[in-house]
C-alpha cells in the first residue's frame, strides 16, 4: 500500500510539473522588470505557527526565495525585503518598497486559523486601488493555488492591509492555504509545496507581463507648480496610449483635457479647460494601451498658486471701546484673482503700533491676527499685512467710547486649546452668534446686565451648555469658556457601519451617538443587488485610510446572539469579551455568545473588525441595549 501511495504522489508530482512547465515555454522572459518580493514576518515576529511547531516567517522565507530563482532565470531585477530570519516592521517594509520603481510588489504569507474544521483556503489580496496588473496577477495566483491543489478552494480579495493600501505600485499579498491544518503543515515541511507555489506565481507573473507594462510618465517637477489658473503637463509613454482618465480627488468643477503632441513619438499633454483656483489639486491618472495594457493609478500634485492674491481683514467687532486692555482678534483670509479662496499655507508680515511681526495663514488660507493692546489708544488703530510686494492691505480699526457693554469671549476645550470654532452662542432671545477662528465670540448688550446666560451648542462631539456669568457692570467683559468633549477617546477615530437598510432600527441612534461622541462614521453601502454586496462594502471601507473598526451587524435564523471576531483575536475579540463581561454584570438575559468567526468582512479588510449577529427574532430593546453597551466601551478600546 505504502508503494502504491508513493507512486500515486509520484505521477501528481509529474502532471503537476507538466502543467506548470508549458506555458512558461511560451511566455515571454521577464526582461526588464523589477519584481520585490516581500517574505512576511520575521526575527522575533514567526507569524503563524503550525500545529507541529512550523512557522509562518520560515515556510514564507523558503518560497520567497524559490521565487527570486525562478524570476531571475526568467530576466527579471529581483530584490527582497528581507532574505534572513529578520525583525521588519511594516512601515520600514515600506521605506523599502518606496526607493525603488517597481513593476511589482509579492508578499508573502501563510494564512491560521483558529477554527478546526476551517476548509484549507487560498487568499489572494491586491492592491484594491489597481483594478488591472495587480487584480490580474492575483486571480492568477488564486487559480494556480487550485488547479495544483495547494487549497481546496481560492479566492481574490481587494486588500486593505498596509502593504497593499500604501504601496504606490502593483502588489499582491497572498496566503496560499491555511498552515494551521496539520496534514498541510505537512506539505509545507517539503520542498515540492513550496516550489509549486513559487511556481504558480511565476506562471502568474509571466502570464500578466506576457507584454511589457504600460509605463505613463510625466516631465515635470513635482509638485507642479504653476502661478496662473491654467497649467499643463508633459507626458511621455512607452506605447501609444488609446484611453486616459483624469480624475480629481476632491470635488471640483475643472475639466481636463489630455491630447497627444504633433511629434515624432508619444508624447502627451494634460491641460485644464477652465480656470482653477488657487490651491492643491490632488489629480490621479489612469492610462490604456492600444494593445490593452494599463497603467498603474497614478498620482499627481498641482499646485495653482496666483501671483495676485487679495487680503481681506476683518476685525471681529468694527471699533475698540476706549481703554481696551487685552488681545483684540482680527480675522484674516486670502482670495486670489478669481475671488477663490486660496486654500494654502502663506506666510504674512502685519505692523500695527510701529511693531512688525510675522505669522503664516493654515492651509485653508485663513489666519488669525492678535492685538494686543493696553488701553491706551486713542482714535483708531493702523494695521498693515503683506504677503509680498504686491500684495497687501491695510485697515483702521476706530477707538471710541460704547455706551454698552462689550463682551470677547473665547471658548476652548482640552481637545482645542487653540479655541473652539463654530460654536454657535444665544445670548439672548433671539440673538445668537458664532465663534471664528481661535474660538472667540463677539457680543454687545447693554450696561448694567447682571447676570449673563449663555447658552452654547458646539460642533458634534462637544456638550452643549448653557452657563450663567456673573457681572458686577464693567464695560468690558472677556469671558474664557472651556467646553468638554463628549468622549475624548472617540476624537479621531473612523468607524465603518457594514449593515444592510433592515438593521436600521437599532443602528440610527447607535449611529448617532458615535456621532455626537466625535467619531468619523461611514456607514458602508451595501449593494443587495451586487453578486457579492459585503465585499463591494468592504472594498468601500479598504479605500479609507487609517479605519479603526468595522462594526457589521446582521441578523440570522439562530436562537443566540453571536458575537464574532477575526480568529487570530486582537482588537475584535477584546471589544466583544469586554462587551459581553458588561453585558452579563448588567443581568443581561438573551443567550449570547463570543467566538472567532469566519464571516468576509472579518478577514479582508485592513482594519479590525466585529461582527455583531442577532437572531432573527430579535426585540428592539434586546438589540438596543447591546449597542448601548457597546458603545460606552468602544472608546477605550479603539
Ligand atoms: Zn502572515
């Protein structure tokens, strides 16, 4: 028996061999490429660890380098991040993969699972904002790890990890087949799995690169920078060019044109058709070939920058009373020739009093300028602002003495020491303001008021208040509010809701308390009518940069809540233990249970994520009261 079984494996070896080895007698040679190959982990991190002990670093190192071999034989420039048991972090993967001009990026890695009966599955990950090279490659690699039985079943998913989602060429990430499972383990001891794989990612390689890659390059600095509304760019190509898409990454209404040169070769010019405003434009660049090749998304920085720019000085009330001592707050913003607002960081010079000083605007052009002054003014106030020889402006600020009362107010927040903007602040019936930059807040009412209520309502995430402030009469007021954040933990944070419109009950307030909190929520759209709707959404949640969490909730025909996790654990499992150890001291009644989970979402996207499943059956408050629980603790957890 143990003859035959050998013999068995022999001719598998042979048909196998016989598979892989044809069309690489046809592909054209790799010449001219340069392929990185990433090994995932190692050093002190091994990666997964098999039942017997083998690691992930080790098996990932072995076919890594089969792989450079092989690509070297077939012509191609081959580095490796790592080509040792190593420590790499990812960020200094990163630095690698960033000084060199690569056609294509490989990591590669071994998947684990907690789960026992998991089905022994390849994955293969590409950089989801590369729709062509690199999803080509990766389907490549998917049907290769199944037609040579390396899994039983392969799939391709746009990837959000960090390799894939910064890496500014075509990349893959693939995991071919789980080491967790101890009869594949097995295989991955030998030498033959791991040529196989590396096999089956050169056949990939060859297959995608069968004719050279479009490379779209522009002649110019970077950024380009240009002094007038219009600007255009030389590209050059190495194929003719058949398609370009121009896109914009924020909204604006410019329209660009692309045209190819009257001269010998391809050359190419991208041009705006109506005037921009002054400003960074952040344009991407897609471009085909005759022959059906694209190129790698490209990006493109433009900076507009107009040699005429108008500076418009707003004192925050339009006179200073007599004796003022204290800062007195002029706003400050930049409009170029069309009246646009120049959205930039621009140093200025200001002199008001025969004192010079300097400060710069933020990038939205705007600047506050501070005053201060001792009382002892009289008429009016002269200040000046340049931005260079050209441009500047001055005003007169007048002194006079007010019958009223003069209130500056500021309002700040541990979270904005610098002054809390759009606050908006009723300080009587029917009277309400708004803070400006820096947070200040002018307002005027009549001697002799008392006592003072004002009530505030500041952007989401802060508490509205609504305080009393005690006067003796003085003319001049100059109250500092400070204003606390609803939660500080959830400042910052990017949250993805995954759930389809059904689930809208309970998630609308759930939703709306994140909210309020200061968390950034994207509640994912979920195409019902798409073939795969969940991995439409998690491609959706993979475009956002730095996401902290994914939430899915769902509802299923079980009897139990089922609270699921990435089976590797991390953040996922640490919100959901912690949910539900608050849960059970709250006497909370439904059965409900925690575990790692096999759902997409779970696995294929860069973030942590949680899977929230309630019985089809389930009640309002039941569903209610556990996102109210969640959402006490998720700010200490994210
Ligand atoms: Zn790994």
């Amino acid at each position: 028996m143990k003859r035959n079984h050998h013999f068995l494996v022999f001719i598998v070896v042979l048909v196998s061999f016989f598979v892989l080895s044809v069309p690489s007698l046809e592909a054209r040679s790799l010449k001219g490429l340069f392929i990185m190959i990433d090994p995932g982990h190692g050093g002190v991190d091994s990666g997964a660890i098999g039942p017997g002990g083998l690691t992930e670093k080790d098996v990932n190192l072995r076919v890594a380098k089969y792989l450079k071999q092989l690509l070297l034989a077939d012509g191609a420039k081959v580095m490796m991040t790592r080509d040792t048991d190593l420590s790499l972090t990812l960020p200094q993967r990163l630095d690698i993969i960033n000084k060199y001009p690569l056609d294509l990026f490989i990591s590669i890695h071994h998947n684990a699972s907690l789960e026992k009966s998991v089905k022994n599955r390849g994955e293969v990950f590409y950089n989801a904002f590369d729709e062509n090279t690199s999803r080509k490659i990766a389907e490549y690699i998917s049907k290769g790890i199944l037609a040579n039985g390396l899994a039983n079943e392969s799939i391709v998913i746009p990837g959000g990890f960090f390799l894939l989602r910064n890496n500014p060429w075509p990349s893959v990430l693939t995991e071919a087949g789980f080491m967790t499972i101890p009869k594949n383990e097995k295989l991955l001891r030998t030498g033959k799995s791991l040529t196989t794989e590396a096999e089956i990612i050169r056949e990939a390689v060859k297959k995608v690169f069968e004719l050279p890659p479009l490379k779209v390059e522009a002649i110019s600095t970077r950024p380009a920078i240009t002094s007038s509304p219009y600007f255009n760019i030389i590209f050059t190509s190495n194929k003719p060019l058949v398609f370009a898409e121009i896109k914009n990454q924020e909204y604006c209404a410019c329209e660009f044109g692309f045209e190819k040169l009257p001269t010998l070769g391809n050359f190419y010019c991208l041009y705006n058709q109506t005037p921009l405003d002054s400003g960074e434009y952040n344009i991407t660049t897609l471009f085909k070939s005759k022959d059906g090749t694209s190129s790698f998304p490209g990006k493109l920085k433009i900076l507009v920058r107009s040699s005429q720019i108008k500076i418009s000085l707003n004192p925050i009330s339009d006179f200073i009373p007599e004796g003022f001592i204290g800062t007195f707050p002029i706003s400050l913003s930049l409009k170029d020739s069309n009246g646009s607002p120049v959205r930039e960081e621009k140093p200025f010079q200001f002199s008001f009093n025969s004192k010079i000083a300097t400060s710069s605007t933020r990038s939205d052009g705007k600047a506050i300028i501070l005053l201060n002054l001792d009382g002892k003014q009289k008429e009016k106030i002269d200040l000046s602002v340049s931005i260079t020889e050209n441009s500047s402006a001055s005003i007169q600020i007048p002194v006079r003495n007010s019958e009223r009362t003069f209130i500056l107010g500021r309002v700040i927040s541990p979270l904005a020491p610098k002054g809390l903007e759009r606050v908006k602040i009723k300080y009587a019936p029917n009277k309400a303001i708004f803070t400006i930059m820096g947070g200040y807040f002018f307002c005027e009412l009549s001697t002799f008021f008392g006592n003072l209520k004002l009530t505030l309502y500041p952007p989401p995430g802060y508490k509205s208040d609504a305080i009393v402030l005690k006067t003796g009469g003085e003319k001049f007021f100059r109250p500092e509010i400070v204003i606390s954040p609803v939660n500080a933990l959830f400042f910052g944070k990017k949250i993805a809701i995954l759930a389809d419109r059904s689930q809208d009950p309970w998630i609308r307030g759930f939703v709306k308390s994140l909210m309020n909190a200061g968390a950034d929520v994207t509640r994912l759209r979920v195409p019902v009518e798409a073939e795969k709707p969940v991995s439409e959404a998690i491609k959706q949640a993979n475009q956002i940069q730095d996401l902290s969490l994914i939430i899915s909730i769902k509802q299923e025909d079980s009897k139990t809540i089922s609270l699921r996790h990435y089976h590797r654990g991390g953040t996922g499992k640490k919100i959901l233990d912690t949910l539900l150890q608050n849960l059970l001291k709250e006497k909370y009644k439904p059965s409900i249970a925690v575990s790692p989970g096999s759902d997409y979402e779970l696995g294929h996207s860069g973030a942590s994520a949680v899977v929230i499943s309630f019985p089809t059956t389930v009640k309002f408050e039941i569903a209610k009261k556990l996102l109210d629980e969640l959402y006490i603790i998720l700010g200490n957890l994210i």
